[in-house]
C-alpha cells in the first residue's frame, strides 16, 4: 500500500493521536458549536500545541468548521463538525457497534448509545 492510496491518507490523518476525541467532543452534546476551551477541558491530557495542530488538520480536511468572533476578548474560536464531520461520525458507530460485538463487551454500550461518549 502506497503513500498515494486512499486508505494510507485517511488512516494517516484519522489515525493521529487525539484526532478521534476531538471530532468526538465537538459532535457531544446538544449545541453544533463548540469552543476552543470546551473541547480542550475535555481531553486533559493533549497538550495545547497537538491541540492546535490536531484542529488545523481536521480543518483543513475538511471535516470541522471553524469561526472566530472577534468582538470580545479574549477573541473566541468555535468549531463544528462539517456534513464530512457528520458523516464519518456515522462510520465511528458502526467502528463503536463492531467493536462491542466482536472485541470489547462493554455492558455501558449495551444499548448502542451509551452516556460516556454520547454516539
């Protein structure tokens, strides 16, 4: 499999570090947008650089949205998933329902949509 085929460039992007959690933040939860804080405060562990760098990637991929509101300060970003966001949310699901079924009984996703990750 070579650098060129579509499998080795997603799972390059998808399969960084983090990327998963972050597309997972900004889907939880009722409102569409998400700030740069809510996101970070929920993955304690990622440090604020792979933070930025991870965003920036999922922008420039194509699956979050990003908006800046420069009339308060601090100056506020908020991001959302894209309808490619929504979508691969779907294929995270079914990656979830396979897991339990085959790998992971976890009786907290019994029911398909479990409280701790919210899909």
């Amino acid at each position: 499999m070579g650098d060129q085929c579509t499998i080795y460039k997603t799972v390059d992007f998808i399969g960084k570090r983090w990327t998963i959690l972050i597309l997972l933040e900004i889907y939880k939860g009722s409102s569409k947008w998400k700030r740069y804080s809510q996101i970070k405060n929920k993955i304690p562990e990622m440090t604020p650089k792979i933070f930025s760098a991870r965003l920036k990637e999922l922008e420039i991929q194509g699956l979050i949205n990003k908006k800046i509101d420069a009339k308060t300060f601090p100056i506020k970003s908020e991001y959302s998933l894209t309808k490619a966001g929504e979508e691969f949310m779907k294929v995270i699901k079914d990656v979830k329902q396979w897991t339990i079924k085959w790998k992971n009984y976890n009786p907290l996703c019994k029911n398909g949509d479990c409280k701790q990750c919210e899909i």
